[in-house]
C-alpha cells in the first residue's frame, strides 16, 4: 500500500461509524475503501467475510472466499450453510404464501382499511388468515433482506406494518425499510422513511433516555447515505443535524459526525447564520476532537492563525476525496455536478479571505495568494471575480499589489430600521401569545 494510503487510513472514519450501521450499510463503505486502495486488498476482502458471516448472501460469502484464497472451491462449512438457508427459505415462503398471496391480488387488497383492527378481523373471517401468517410475513421480509433481496425485502415490510399492531416490532420493520431503500439507492423514498423514523424517535416514550439518544445516533449514522448523494442534502444535513438535541448526542457520543456537518456549512453559502453558533461548537470541541476539517474550522474562526488553515486545506481535501460518503460525485438527476471537493475548497478559500479581510484593511496580494494556496495571477484573477460578483467592498491597487478594504462604517439608519423590524417582530409574538390564553381567561 502506498505511503499515502497509509497516512489517510488513519482519517477513516469507517471504524467509528461501521458500529452503528446495519451492517450491510457497510458493504457499500468497503467497496468504497477498496477502490480507492486506502487498505491492502486482501484486508478488506477478510472484512467482506467477516460481515457475511452473519448474513444469508452465503453465494457472496464463497465468490469472496474465492478470490481472496484463489481458489474455485468453497469450504465445507460455507456449502452446507447454504443448504440450511435454501431450506429456511423455503419454509418462511410458505408460512407466508397466504398472506402473499392476499396482498398480490388487487381485488383482495382494496378491502383493507385504515382500521388495522377491522382488518385484522377481517382477514380472520374471510381469508382464514390470523396473527401466525403476519408474522410469517415480517420473518420471510427479515430473512429476504438478510439474502441481500432488498427490494422483496421494502416490499414485505411496509405491507407488514400497515397490518402489524405491536408498535416495537413496526419500528423495527420501519428501520428494516429503511436500510432497504438506501441500498436500493432510492433517495427520495428512503428520506421519507428517515422523516418517518425521526417523528417517532422524538415522540416515542423510551425506557431510558439514553437508549433514545443511542436511537438519534443511529438515525444520524444512516442518513449520511441521503445526504450525500443528492445535492439538496447538504442543507438538509444542516437543518437535522443542528438541532439541540441531535447536535448534543453528537457532541456527547459521536464527535466524528462532526466532520459531515462541518463540510455542509462550508459547502453550503446559505447557512451562513446558523454557521454563528457552529463555531462556538468548534470552539468547545477543537481539543476534544481531531479532525483535518474541524481543524481548518478552529484556525479560522477560533484561532485565526490563516497559516494553519491554508495548510489544513491540503489535509481537507485528502480527506474528502478518501470519505466513503464524501469522496464521489452527487447525482443530481441524470447528471453529475461538481465533486464536493472543488465545492468545498473554492468555499474554503473564500472562508479565509472574508475572514482574513475583516482584520486587516490593506492586504498584500502575495501574502493573500499564499494564504488562498494560489499562485500569484491565479490569487487576483480569483479575487477580482470574487469583488465583481459579491458585495465585497474592496479594491485592487495594481501599483503596489495590495487589496484595499474599504472601511465599513455602520449606517446609523438601517441599524434603526433593522431594530425596529426586531421590535416589531417581538411585539407581534407578544400580541399572539396574548390572544391564546384570551378565550381561556374568558371561559373562567
């Protein structure tokens, strides 16, 4: 393995965020590491085993075995399990053909209800099927997604839960579906699933809160897969994982996750006020925590050391390009967009320039392009496009090489009218809560 493959592997978040993935969640991951050659070959065939010991895709299990060992035999153990799955299979199949066999004729299904209740007795009276073949179906779902059939798998258990009337056992089937549809690649429905699951996570009563946060951490783990593989997900990824309190169970138990919501805010120029309170996050979490893009962060915004930045970036973008989620190109319909590296370095570049801009009033060009890690004509070019299209209040003085802030007095009346929108917006809030608790006054 090659001595950056070696040094990058010590980035790799897949030890950290493998336990608390289903693990076929993780095959993807590995196949990932593999083509980016972050670890020796036969290492991650062995993990592939690993993970496939514990599954049902036992053809995978021997292709696998035969190309780490080189061989065309499989192991006696790997041949007889095999023989014991056909045969599993075959006997959940037709413990659930009845109900199979209700949910595939249209005429039949249209006799369901919302009622879960009616549909129970109902299913009883006429069909002759009782709460045994249900929960045939949740096995027989369960079994086909433990064969890798993630489609028959989405299939079976969503068509369970809408008969299933035991709560701990739908969620279950709901996670089930969840990883399904992520497997499957199928973006929009399995964010419907994460909204789905996270509406029942912050309203369920758990046993112990701590079991509840375990949940939240899960949920946050899984949803990387939705998040960076659509374009929209880099906001999105902000709006969940910046609530209180997914935001603490990060900080408390998975600081690693640290890293995605990091890349959004800099990726993501939209975001910038709540970006304001990430940043005491950094700050709180900058000696806890080591991570090349947390610490680009710190230099910035909690150290100011424009140095240690520029010299993060590097580090940064290795990293990006080696992150199992954030290293590829997002698809964005039938198109590919720029890889989040570009993005995340021309943003980056622009975080140290406004920053270093505003603590400085007249900058030289050279020092500027060092920091921006440009060569000198690449540094203006960049910089008079950047004065061009935003509202920068800056200008280059070509005889010297500098750029020259314009100083940035504050204007007595928008600060009156921006107080006075505050105000107003208070008094309004005010005025509502009032009229609330109004009638209830009166009904005294």
């Amino acid at each position: 393995m090659a001595e950056s493959g070696a040094n990058m592997a010590n980035y790799d978040l897949t030890p950290r965020i493998a336990p608390n993935l289903d693990r076929h969640l993780v095959f993807p991951m590995l196949e990932f590491l593999q083509e980016r050659q972050l670890y020796p070959d036969d290492q991650i065939l062995k993990w592939k085993i690993e993970l496939l010991n514990k599954t049902n895709m036992v053809d995978y299990a021997m292709d696998i075995h035969k190309s780490l060992y080189h061989t065309d035999d499989a192991p006696q153990d790997m041949v007889e399990r095999r023989a014991e799955v056909v045969a599993r299979l075959k006997s959940l199949e037709e413990a659930a053909a009845p109900l199979v066999a209700f949910l595939q004729n249209p005429n039949a299904v249209q006799e369901l209800r919302a009622d879960k209740q009616y549909n129970l007795q109902m299913l009883k009276e006429r069909y002759q099927i009782g709460p045994e073949q249900i929960e045939a179906l949740y096995q027989y779902a369960k079994f086909q997604f433990e064969c890798g059939n993630y489609s028959g798998a989405a299939d079976y258990l969503y068509q369970y839960r809408t008969l299933c009337t035991n709560s701990e056992r739908s969620l279950s089937a709901l996670w089930g579906k969840f990883a399904s549809e992520i497997l499957m690649q199928n973006w929009d429905i399995a964010l419907e699933e994460l909204n789905r699951l996270k509406e029942i996570i912050d309203s369920k009563s758990f046993s112990s809160p701590l079991n509840q946060v375990q949940s939240r951490i899960w949920l946050m783990h899984w949803s990387l897969f939705i998040f960076f593989n659509n374009d929209n997900g880099r906001t999105q990824i902000i709006d969940f994982f910046n609530q209180d309190k997914y935001l603490n169970a990060i900080q408390t138990s998975a600081p690693h996750l640290l890293r995605y919501l990091a890349t959004a805010f800099i990726v993501n120029k939209r975001r910038r006020p709540q970006f304001k309170e990430f940043v005491k996050v950094i700050q709180q979490e900058q000696y806890s925590y080591k991570d090349p893009i947390i610490e680009f962060l710190a230099c910035i915004f909690v150290n100011y050391d424009f140095d240690g930045a520029q010299k993060k970036m590097k580090e940064c973008e290795d990293v990006i390009v080696n992150d199992p989620f954030l290293g590829k190109r997002v698809e964005d319909g039938n198109f590919s967009t720029i890889p989040l590296r570009d993005e995340f370095l021309e943003n980056a570049r622009l975080f140290i320039f406004e920053t270093y801009c505003r603590i400085h009033q007249r900058i030289d060009m050279g020092v500027l392009a060092e920091k921006l890690n440009l060569n000198y004509e690449d540094a203006e070019r960049w910089i008079v496009n950047l004065i061009r299209t935003s509202k920068l209040d800056a200008k280059i003085d070509s005889e010297s090489g500098t750029v020259v802030m314009e100083p940035n007095q504050p204007n007595i009346h928008e600060q009156l009218v921006a107080h006075t929108k505050a105000l107003s917006g208070r008094t309004y809030k005010l005025v509502s809560q009032l009229l609330e608790h109004a009638p209830a006054q009166t009904a005294r």
